[in-house]
C-alpha cells in the first residue's frame, strides 16, 4: 500500500505536529506500506497533489491540517 500525506507547511515546521507525522507513517511503515508527504506551499496544491495521486500510485490521501 502506498500512501500520499498532503500536509499544511506548519506541520513541517512544528516539531510536536511533525512527530505526529512521523508516527503515522512509521505506523504505516511497520504494517508493510509505504508513505509520502508533500506540504502545499501555494492555495490549490492539495488539489493537484490529490488529483494526481491515483496517476502516480497512491493507494489512498490524506490531508494534514496546520
């Protein structure tokens, strides 16, 4: 299973949402899948990054809030 993150900036530069991040996809990592995160740094990013995610592979998205 692999599996795209879209996440808000600040959960890249808050250490404590940050962690939060590396515990989903450690968790995912131990149960055989794989994870990526891509941060929207424009408005609209997350809606490309979805919308092409099924094209490159992605199993499943999921959205990280600020």
């Amino acid at each position: 299973m692999r599996i795209l993150i879209i996440a808000n900036p600040n959960v890249g530069i808050d250490k404590a949402k940050r962690a939060i991040l590396d515990k989903i996809a450690s968790c995912i990592h131990s149960s055989g899948g794989s994870t990526d995160i891509m941060y929207t740094v424009n408005p609209g990013l997350g809606k490309i990054h979805s919308a092409r995610a099924s094209l490159e592979g992605y199993s499943a998205v999921y959205a990280a809030g600020g």
